[in-house]
C-alpha cells in the first residue's frame, strides 16, 4: 500500500510538472498574443469561470473518489447513476448563463466586452463536469496514470489550439480572441474524456438499469460533495466578487479605471500563476492522499493515516521550499523567463513566503475531505473567505492600491492553513 501511494505520488508529480510546462507555454503564447489588453479582460472573467466550474461539478469529484475507495458501492453504478442528472443539471446551467450573462457584463463587471466570453464559459461546463466525474472514479481507484496522460493530452489540445486559431481570432477584436480562448476548451476537455473513457475496464456489462438514479448512491455523494462544493463555492464567490469591490472602491477613492484593470490583470495574469506554480505538484499529492486517508481512516488506521499526511507535507515543502526561495531572491528571472516582463516584480517576493503555507494547505484540505471532515473544512473556509472579503474592502479605502488585494489574501491563507491544521491534528490525535 506504501509503495502504491508513492507510486501514485510520482506519476502526479511528474504529470503535473509536464501539465505545467505545457500551461506556461500557453501562458506565454496567450501574453505574447493578445497582449496586457486581452490578458486583462481574460483575468476579469476568470473568477466568472472559476465560479460557474465549482457550481458545475459540484465537489463530485473527490465525493465520488472517496466512495469508491472506501469499495462499499459498485464503481459503475457510483458513476453512471449520476450521468442523467448531470446532464440535466448542466443544461439548466448553460440557460441561467445565457440569462444573467447581460447583467454580469454590464453591471457587475462594468465591462460590455465580456459578455461573449461568458456565454462562452456556460458552453464548457457539461464537458469539464464529466471530465471530473471520470477523474474522480481514477482516484478512488488510485489509477492515476489515465487521469494524468489525459492532462497532458488536454494541455497540448489547448497549446495547439492557442497557437492555431487565437492569431486568427486577433485579427476580428480582442473580444472574439479572448472568447476563443475560453471555447478552446470544448474541445481540450472533449479530448481528455475521449482519453479517459479508453482506460475503463472492458469487461463491464452496461445495462439501460445502471443509469437510473440511486436514492443511497445519490445520498452518500451529496453528503460529501455538498460540503466541498461549498469550500470552493464560497472561495468562487469571493474571488467573484474581487474585481467588482476593488473596482467601485479604488474609483471611489480617486484611482482610475485603467490603472485598476491592468494591475489586477498584472496579479492574477503574472503574479499569482508564477506563486501558484508549486502548487499543482502539491495538488497532484493531495489527489494521491485522499483515497489512501479515505481508506484507512474509514478502518480506524489512524496512525497510517497520520504517517501519509506527514509524507504528503514533507513533499509539499521539499517542492515548495527552493520555488519559495526563487521568488524571494530572484523573481525577475522566473518572472521574465515565463513571461518575459518584469510586471508584478515588486509584489512576489513579499508574497511567496506565505505561498509556502498555501502548498502545505492542500494536503490538509485533502485529509479533512478523506477522514468524512469536509464540512469542517468548509467552516475555516467561510471565515477565512470572510476576513478576505471584510479585510479586503477596508485596506481599499486606506488608498494603498492593489496591495489591499495581496494583504487580503494573506490574512485568507494565513486562518485557513492554521484552521485546517488544527482540525486535523484534533482528530488523527
């Protein structure tokens, strides 16, 4: 069992490094193509996106994993009770979309040319639920190679489609290249079902009967996904409602419109990706970690269940750790390699030490979701996210700019980190 988690720990690790690669690169095509105009109008719709993704797939994902882990319940009937529901669910999605879609364009966001772009989310989310849903049957299975080559697959969809088409599309207006960029991903998301579905057992006998809805089934994962969905949630509105306080406030307090849009891009175009990057080898350990605490902590092997956490950590940090040090002492380098600007230089380095925390934090969510604690994760969740939010709208009246965007969510990782820690070592003790 040891050897499997490491196993599936470094086939993660290392499909997360090469998804990454793949991610700058199209990060770098994407900055190089549309430029700061259209890297600033992607980043106001990215926390719509991130939003509407949390309300499409529902925290399923690390429900159905656990689930599966735990071998109480057929895989097939977990998975394809939920397929009718899904597909139903996420047409009523798309239609909301298409409704409110005016009114976020206009009156939230305060900008006309994102209306297409978001019409454009509401077409991705069937493809990216069922993409999760598949996923998560891999992971409760503690199959990762077939979770991991789809990525890699998807990645390179995305690339190919990136350097293809969104040149084209420039030449039509900014606004229909940064729709194209978020309808790339019908296609990469289609692609990776594709490669999903071909690694599923052979064997299996799918009848008319294993798609009708399972009460217990539907039960069991709602009582785990809900309260994930509502950690996500919860983050997704916040990050939702960013741009929209820190709009209204810095124009009213005298700063301009422009000058907001481009530092908010410069954050969350440069900034936080560049800070993030660790963090998707800490999120391929915590996928690693679940299924493992879902299945020993569910037959009282606390002790075990304690020494993988404390593996899931060491790995985190000795990851996290050098990138901490790189963005402390040599940002520009990391910075213009990447993006080859040195836009967001001043802010890394202040940030990247309480990033360190952030790469810890995703194994602990992961342990909470596995030991059945989601809703305690949830709880640190909605007061951090409240301090962010409460932190975030007085710091935007003192006049300090954008930094009342990065103190804010310090002060959101800093509760979070220390509140998930608690909680575990509460229980695994």
């Amino acid at each position: 069992m040891k050897s499997k988690f490491i196993k599936s720990t470094i086939i993660l690790i290392i499909g997360g490094l090469i998804t990454k690669l793949l991610g700058m690169f199209i990060k770098i095509v994407l900055t190089r193509t549309i430029k700061e105009e259209g890297i600033s109008l992607y980043m106001l719709i990215l926390p719509t996106f991130n939003l509407f993704i949390t309300l499409c797939t529902l925290g399923l994902s690390p429900a159905i994993s656990k689930l599966i882990s735990e071998r109480k319940r057929k895989s097939k009937n977990i998975i394809l009770s939920l397929i009718p529901l899904v597909i139903i669910y996420n047409l009523i999605l798309i239609i909301l979309i298409i409704l409110i879609s005016p009114l976020l364009s206009n009156v939230l966001l305060q900008n006309s040319n994102t209306y297409y772009p978001i019409i454009a989310i509401g077409l991705t989310l069937p493809f990216i639920c069922i993409s999760s849903i598949i996923k998560g049957y891999y992971f409760g299975k503690e199959r990762m190679f077939p979770h991991t080559l789809s990525n890699i697959i998807e990645q390179l969809t995305r690339l190919l489609l990136t350097i293809t088409y969104i040149p084209k599309l420039l030449n039509y207006g900014i606004v229909y290249s940064v729709t194209g960029v978020v309808l790339i991903n019908i296609i990469s998301e289609f692609i990776s079902i594709i490669i999903l579905l071909l690694f599923l057992p052979k064997n299996e006998i799918i009848t008319i009967e294993d798609y009708k809805i399972d009460k217990i089934i539907l039960k069991d994962i709602l009582s785990i996904s809900i309260p994930s969905t509502g950690s996500r949630l919860i983050g997704s509105i916040v990050y939702f409602f960013e741009p929209i306080i820190l709009t209204f406030i810095l124009k009213y307090v005298g700063y301009d419109y422009n000058y907001i849009t481009l530092e908010y891009g410069i954050i969350n175009g440069y900034v936080y990706p560049l800070l993030l990057m660790p963090s998707f080898f800490t999120l391929a350990i915590s996928n690693a970690l679940l299924p493992v605490i879902s299945n020993n902590y569910t037959n009282n092997r606390k002790e075990y269940s304690k020494n993988k956490l404390k593996q899931a950590i060491t790995f985190s940090l000795i990851i996290g750790i050098p990138f901490t040090l790189i963005f402390i002492l040599i940002p520009n380098i990391p910075l213009n390699l990447i993006y080859k600007t040195t836009s967001g230089l001043n802010y890394i380095p202040y940030l990247a030490p309480f990033f360190l925390l952030y790469y810890v934090q995703s194994p602990l969510t992961s342990t909470l979701q596995g030991m059945g604690k989601a809703k305690e994760a949830m709880y640190g969740t909605l007061i951090g996210s409240s301090i962010k939010t409460i932190s975030l709208i007085i710091l935007s009246f003192l006049k300090i700019g954008l930094w009342s965007l990065l103190i804010s969510n310090i002060l959101n990782i800093l509760y979070v980190t220390i509140q998930h820690y608690y909680v575990v070592h509460k229980y695994l003790n």
